[in-house]
C-alpha cells in the first residue's frame, strides 16, 4: 500500500504533503488506485493500476482524470453525472455494497455524508485475510458497522484534529469529521489502527510533530494506533 499523495483541498503544500490525497493498493499481481485529484493532470501514464476507484467528484479527488485514464474507471452513478463530458473511454458504474473484484482485490464502495453536490463514498477493500477501510473526506460513514466490521486499517479525512468542520446546508450535514471523531468510531467498532490522510491546513501548515503527538495520544485514549500519512509513505499489511 503507497500513499501516492495526502494533501487535501487546500493551497499549502510542502514535501510531504505535495500530491491530492491518492491511494494504491498492490497484492500480488494485482493494483488499483483511489483517487486521481487534479496534481495528476498531465501525469495519468504515470499510474500503474489495474483500476482507478473514484470516492466522488471534487477536483482534489478526480480533476485528474478529465483527461482520459489508462485503465478502467470506477464511479458511482453520481460521481458519473458530474464527469459526464470527461475523456475517460472505459466507465464502469461501482454498485454500492456490493464487492468488484480487480483480480484478488475486493472493493466495496460504502455511502459517506459529505457533500451534497457531490455525493461521496468510502471503500471496503479486500485482499487474503486483510481488509482496510478508506475514506478520505466524510462526516460519517451511513453503514460505519459493516463497513468497519474485521477492518484491520482505518484510513480517514485529516481536514481537522479536534476542531469539527461539520455544517448544515439546506438542512443536510457537509465537511469534515475531526480526527478525534473518527478514531471514536474506529474504537467503537474495533479497529485496531487508523492512519489520518487527505490532511488540510492545520497539520499540512502546522507542527506536524506536535499533532502526530496529540493524535497519537487520542488513539491510545481509545485503544487505537493512530498516526499520519506522508506523500510516498508504504505500508504493508499481513
């Protein structure tokens, strides 16, 4: 597993928050990517994945795939709408709870609050006995149970670490969940570690050290390894 970027939808960036959020998966022969925000325009050859899953349609999520893709691309029927007119040949329509398999990789997409113009998810994923959880922008996961259930790796939004940057818009919740929110779920549902990407102004900006501390520390509070991704970051699960 490579954090290919970990950067949110902000301007900041620095060496090791440079890329949009991006995750690939390897097992065996198999890879797929999640997430291709706009930094990977003009560089979607680089990409060697059998797959590209898309979480939803903001530009730091899928920008880079206006283009076209090398592989096929897989969207939810929302996502689609809003990339309708995008140079992507092979569109596949993910169902929702449902397992694709790319080779021995198992992907379930999972509904997540987040925004209302574009409707996003989280994906289950699934290889030999080991499955992680990646939602990298949400206010909740709609089914957190079976979506975490024998989850062995949370990875979630780092827009924030304790502050809440939730809001009502036309009476329906956006933004993001604090990390403190997410690693209660993550305790509640027993997953064991939890890895904080899609990181925004306060940890990109700040005294990463210090935050990776104080992360740290609301993990252990709740039984949870918690920590912070970096761009280029690889981690192998068994």
């Amino acid at each position: 597993m490579l954090f290919a970027g970990t950067r949110g939808y902000i301007e900041a960036g620095t060496r090791r928050h440079r890329m949009h959020a991006a995750l690939d998966i390897a097992y065996k022969k198999d890879r797929i990517r999640i997430d291709c925000g706009a930094d990977w325009r003009g560089r979607i050859d680089e990409i060697r994945a059998a797959a590209i899953f898309v979480t939803h349609a903001h530009p730091d999520h899928a920008d880079g795939l206006k283009d076209g893709a090398p592989c096929p691309v897989y969207a939810t029927d929302q996502s689609w709408k809003i990339m309708d007119r995008w140079r992507i040949e092979d569109r596949r329509t993910v169902p929702l709870r449902t397992p694709i398999r790319i080779g021995e990789i198992r992907v379930s997409a999972f509904p997540v609050i987040h925004s209302t113009r574009a409707p996003a998810v989280g994906y289950r994923v699934g290889a030999g006995r080991v499955a992680i959880f990646y939602g990298p922008d949400l206010v909740y996961i709609e089914d957190r149970a079976a979506a975490l259930k024998d989850v062995r790796l949370y990875i979630g939004d780092g827009a924030t670490v304790a502050e809440s940057f939730v809001r009502k818009i036309d009476g329906a919740l956006v933004g993001h969940a604090p990390v403190r929110t997410q690693l209660t779920w993550c305790a509640k549902e027993g997953v064991p570690e939890a890895i904080v990407s899609h990181c925004g102004s306060e940890i990109v900006e700040g005294d990463e050290r210090t935050l990776a501390a104080q992360i740290r520390k609301m993990g252990e509070e709740r039984g949870v390894a918690a920590s912070i991704a970096h761009d280029g970051m690889e981690r192998v699960l068994r």
